[in-house]
C-alpha cells in the first residue's frame, strides 16, 4: 500500500470520517430518547465538528509553519557550504524565527554567527591593509550585527576610527595646499564627526567651511595688552570676548579655538617678534592660517565713587596685509555690585558690550 506523505490530506479524511459519524451513529443511540434527546445529538455532533475543526486548523498551520522553516533552514546550510556566513546567519535566523525548535536552527545559528564574525573582521582587516577605510568600518560594524559582545570587533572599530582620522586629516592637508578647498572640507567633515578633539582638526575644519560657504571669515582673537593697574584682567577679558563672539558673531565670523590660538602665540612670539604689534599680528595670524585677526588693549581701571570703569579699544585686522577692518573704543561703567575685588568675574559684561560695538 502506497504511504500517504501529506499530512493535510490525513487530516482531511480524518475530518470527513470524524464528521459523518454523528449523523448516523448517534441518530440511533438516541431514537428513543425524545425531543431533549434530538437536542443532545445536534450538541454533540457540533462540539464534535467544531474540534475537529480547530484541531485540523492547528496541524494545517504547524505544517506550513515547518514547511517555511524548513526552506530557509536549507538555505542556511547551503550557504554554510559555500562559506557564505553571514548569508547562512541570517537564513538560520529566519528559520528560527518561525519555529524556534525546528530542527537544531538554534546550535547552526549560533555557529553560524560566530564564523560569520571572523569573516567579516577578515574582511574588514583586508580592506583596511588597502586603506578602503569606508569598507572596513563596513565589515567590522556588520561582524558586531552578528556578534555585539564582540571584544575583536569593538577593538578594531576602535583603532580603524583613530586610523580613518588621521587618513581623512592628511587628505584635508593635501586638498587645503592646492585650494581645493570643496575636497578639503569633504575629508575634514568626515574627520571631526569622528574626532573633533584631533590635532587642530577643528579650525581646519571651519577654516574649510568658511572658504567654501564664503560667508563667514576665519577669526583669530590673539591678546589684549593690559596697561592698566590691574595686572592678569586682560585674560578674564579675553575669553569673554572670544565666548561672546563665537554666539553673537556667528554669522559673520567663526572663531578658531582659543586654546591652540595661545599655543601658538607662546610658542611663536618671542621668535617672531620682539613686541606685540600688528606685524607681529600678522605673523600669528599667517600661522593659524587666519582670515582675520582680533587685538585689543586695557588702557585704564579706574574707580570713581563706588563704581568701576574699565576703558578698552579692539581692532580685526585682514590677514596678511594688516588692513584695519575694525576699529573701536570704549568706555563701560559697572553696576555698583562690581567691585575691584569682583571685576575679574564680570568681564562678560564688558565683552558683550564690546562686542556688540565690534559687529555693526
């Protein structure tokens, strides 16, 4: 006799069988017993149908169920033969994702991650010998998809990411030397969303987007000259004027870091110059590789009855021909509240003021 494989023509003549009994079998064992008795059959043979029913709906869906399953898991193994990990992951995955128990999908999908994993790091490491960084930091991002615990995978992202800056940075250099100031800022962008702490990434950078925006000037505020009694304010003032037009000058101007800034004026100044001046402005300014520059003086802190007043005056000089594009002087009294002893803290007063002054 020939083997019945489907198991969904079983079930339907199980049904057909299970179903024609009530109409015959129970018309007789029930003849006799009246009309509750006619009630009694029809119940038993609707509950009788409906379980049937039910329990034919479940084999038929568990059937397909493993039938899907059974499809991707085959596409797992045939692409574990071929070496295809990640391919073989994700087939192991969807298998298991129908039907968590078929088969062994759960052991095969754990191996195939794990082989999945060292194919890509394999991968990334290839690409990077090529310095295909883009496609590196591709596999290694896709080995920790399969692997997230992965200590290789976050370790070479790790180093790949201190890699591609460097790489992205020195090509920025080669564009910025030629004026191809468009690649320049592509290879700089893709360097500062990595690290903006990197060397003096960050100017370049702005630098960059300055030139090619063409709207805004690269400015470097380098040093107030303090001839007041007052020794060490011209600091307090010079960060606060390079706080303030970083915000209010934003649209005009964008300010290169404060801290290589004086960097540079410590390591350079006393070989470049023998004094602060404009020259000297410019040298600094060439260095920073600044579209302008800021200077500033404190000419005098004077007390008049319980008020302090603070007289300064600040240029921006084009860089390098030391053209005066700015120019002004002021006097600023303070509230009552500041004193000699406090004055220090409320040079951002001072600097917004002067600030303001400095961009009509």
């Amino acid at each position: 006799m020939r083997k019945i494989k489907c198991p969904v023509a079983l079930l339907l003549v199980f049904f057909l069988l299970t179903a024609s009994i009530p109409a015959a079998a129970l018309e007789r064992g029930f003849s006799a017993a009246g009309a509750s008795g006619d009630n009694s059959k029809k119940y038993i043979t609707t509950a009788a149908v409906v379980a049937v029913v039910v329990t034919v709906g479940f084999l038929i869906s568990s059937a397909v169920r493993n039938s899907k399953a059974k499809g991707f898991y085959r596409q797992g193994e045939d692409y574990a033969a071929q070496g295809r990990w990640d391919l073989a992951a994700d087939a192991f995955a969807e298998a298991a994702k129908i039907n968590p128990k078929y088969r062994d999908v759960q052991s095969k999908l754990a191996h195939a991650r794990e082989q999945a994993e060292k194919m890509l790091i394999a991968l990334g490491d290839a690409a990077r010998e090529k310095e295909k960084l883009e496609d590196a930091l591709l596999y290694y991002q896709k080995a920790l998809k399969y692997q997230p615990d992965s200590v290789l995978a976050r370790a070479r992202l790790e180093d790949l990411g201190r890699q591609m800056v460097a790489v992205y940075y020195r090509r920025g250099q080669a564009y910025e030397t030629q004026n191809r100031w468009e690649e320049a800022l592509r290879e700089y962008e893709q360097a500062y969303r990595i690290d903006p702490q990197y060397e003096d990434l960050r100017d370049r950078y702005l630098r960059a987007k300055a030139k090619v925006e063409g709207e805004q000037s690269l400015l470097g505020v380098l040093y107030f000259l303090n001839y007041s009694d007052y020794p060490g304010l011209e600091t307090f003032l010079l960060q606060a004027v390079q706080t303030e037009l970083a915000t209010a000058g934003a649209g005009r101007y964008v300010l290169l870091d404060y801290r290589r800034v004086q960097r540079i004026i410590g390591e350079q100044a006393e070989a470049l110059g023998e004094r602060f001046d404009d020259s000297l402005a410019m040298d600094i300014g060439r260095l920073l590789g600044a579209d302008a520059v800021l200077t500033g003086e404190i000419r005098s802190v004077t007390q008049q009855g319980r008020r302090v007043r603070v007289q300064v005056a600040a240029k921006i000089l084009e860089v390098p021909g030391a053209k005066v594009l700015t120019e002004v002087e002021l006097t600023h009294t303070f509230s009552r509240e500041v004193t000699m002893e406090n004055l220090p803290q409320a040079m951002p007063e001072l600097a917004q003021e002067l600030a303001k002054k400095i961009l009509r």
